[in-house]
C-alpha cells in the first residue's frame, strides 16, 4: 500500500520489464520470426490464446523444448 502513494511502481513486474527480464510480445507480433527465435534462455511463456499451435512460434517452442528451465503456462481468460 506505502508503494502506491510513493510514486514507485506497486508491482514486481514493473521492475522486471524495466530490467528486460520480462519481455511482452504483443499477439500482432507472433508472426515475427526474428522476435521469437531471438529470445534468452531460460523462458518462461504466459499465454492465452491458441496460435501458439501454427506459424512461426512453432519453431520457438521447438527450440525452448530442448531446456527444461524453459516453461509455457496456459491462462484460460474464462478464469483469469
């Protein structure tokens, strides 16, 4: 609650976005090769929608399946 009124972001994820340790990928980019086959490991992909199954992001899980430090997690927006 002190975070709120001190004009420091409230949340981690700010300061993980502003390090560059959290990346976000907007769902218009996910048919940019080059921004998903460029990509640290490990990684960890949040994601909602059903697109990861064809096109270019199929080759990013190809490559993040090599890793078990790497992880997808599936969010239903039904419950999120």
């Amino acid at each position: 609650q002190t975070a709120s009124f001190s004009g420091t972001p409230p949340f981690k994820h700010n300061e993980l976005i502003k390090s560059k340790c959290l990346i976000t990928i907007p769902s218009d980019r996910l048919d940019d090769t080059e921004t998903l086959i460029n990509f640290e490991q490990p990684s960890i992909i949040f994601t909602g929608h059903l697109s990861l199954r064809f096109g270019p992001v199929v080759q990013l899980i190809e490559k993040m399946k090599t890793s078990s430090s790497n992880g997808i997690i599936f969010i239903d927006n039904q419950y999120s």
